[in-house]
C-alpha cells in the first residue's frame, strides 16, 4: 500500500473555507503544509471478507464471514447486493498531532492552517490507497465510496468492532479511547463494498459530497480554484 501522499492544496483550502484567490490563506496553507511534510507517517491496514444482508429485530445487519456483525439500516442499504468488502484503517500518524499541538501554541491562523492540510493530507491518502486496492480488483468489480461508524444510523460504538477485526494498535498504531475518539486523530476507519460494474454510473463515480446528506455541512464542496 502507498507510503507517500501528494498533497492537494485545493482540498486544504477547501477546509480552510478560503475563498478563491486567497493568496494569504494560499501562502498560509503551504506554510503549514512545509512544517507538517516531514512529520507524515502514512500507514494503513485492509482485510477482505465475504458479506451478507439480513434483519435482526427490525433492524438492518451486516454479518462477515467471519461471524463480525454491523448493526445500522443504512450501512445495509450501502451494503446492498454485494457480496464482499473491505475493511480499512488508515492514519497519518502521532506526529502530526504533536506538530498541529505545537502549532496551535504558535498562532491561531497557523494552526488553522495545519488542521486543514492534515485533515487534506488523511483523505488525500486513503483516496490512494482506495485506488491502489481499485486496481488490485478483477474486471466487472468496482469499490464503492468509503462508509464510516457515525455515518447515519451506523452507532458510532461499533468502531470498537471494527478496530478489533483489523488489530488497529498493532497493525498501525491506532487506538481508541473509551467514548471512539480516534489516536491520532487524523485518522479514518471504513467499511468499502465491492460491487459489480452493470455499465452505469456508480456511487464511487460521483461527488462525496453529492452522497452525504448533511447538506448543511461547512466542509460540503463548493469552493473552486
């Protein structure tokens, strides 16, 4: 899986909520990019399994062939007809939150600047090694968008589910504390489906933002450069 990540200065921006043509929030976020570059520790960790759909007291379940089952309506939706998935852990690593914490101390602005090109640098890697798995997939099967704990209806408690399967702590350093905050915290967890490509436009084609229903976000896509 990769180890390096290419930076987006466009998606740091977006999460800076800079506007178009803001050569200070440009200069602010490339700054930022520089002191945290060499601080990166990308790892990520991906187990495959079989999968199916069922109810369970009225409520949707996802069960791994393993016997690991999910609980939530719309994680089963996401589930849909397909028959396998990916389990997948991803961090940036625990020093990128001690540089952000030494940041914060220095200025506001910058680390402002800091949180936006880590939070930048996390989904810029996990859309790599999404990728990389993409390629790995036979003809006629395609990954679907990356489904999260907390997403919906899915109890953000099955995190520790989830951590468990992967072996998180040893297989990249990431913990859990008790109430599912994630250490470090630039981090992601997710459920990925394999789908079968039926020759139309899948949900992995269009925008994440076009997929999420909080419309009301302020990180939703709508800024350009």
């Amino acid at each position: 899986m990769s180890e390096k990540i290419i930076f987006n200065k466009n998606e740091a921006l977006r999460y800076y909520r800079a506007q178009a043509g803001d050569v200070q929030a440009a200069a602010l976020i490339d700054a930022a990019y520089e002191k945290l570059k060499k601080d990166l520790q990308p790892r990520c960790t991906v187990k495959r399994f079989r999968c199916s759909v069922c109810m369970e007291q009225g409520k949707g379940c996802v069960v791994l062939d393993n016997g690991t089952v999910f609980h939530s309506n719309a994680l089963a939706r996401y589930i849909g007809k397909a028959e396998e998935l990916f389990l997948f852990g991803a961090t940036v690593g625990s020093r990128i939150d001690v540089a952000l914490r030494r940041m914060a101390v220095t200025s506001v602005a910058e680390a402002g600047a800091g949180q936006a090109v880590a939070a930048a640098l996390i989904e810029t890697y996990c859309d790599d090694c999404c990728n990389l798995l993409q390629a790995q997939l036979p003809e006629g099967k395609k990954l679907k968008w990356r489904f999260s704990p907390g997403y919906g209806d899915w109890p953000l408690e099955e995190q520790k589910i989830l951590f468990t399967v992967l072996d998180c702590a040893h297989t990249i350093g990431l913990t859990l504390t008790e109430s599912c905050m994630m250490a470090p915290v630039k981090s992601v967890t997710a459920v990925m489906a394999i789908e079968d490509v039926n020759g139309t436009v899948t949900e992995n084609e269009i925008n994440k933002c076009q997929r999420c229903g909080k419309t009301d976000c302020e990180f939703r896509k709508k800024y350009f450069f």
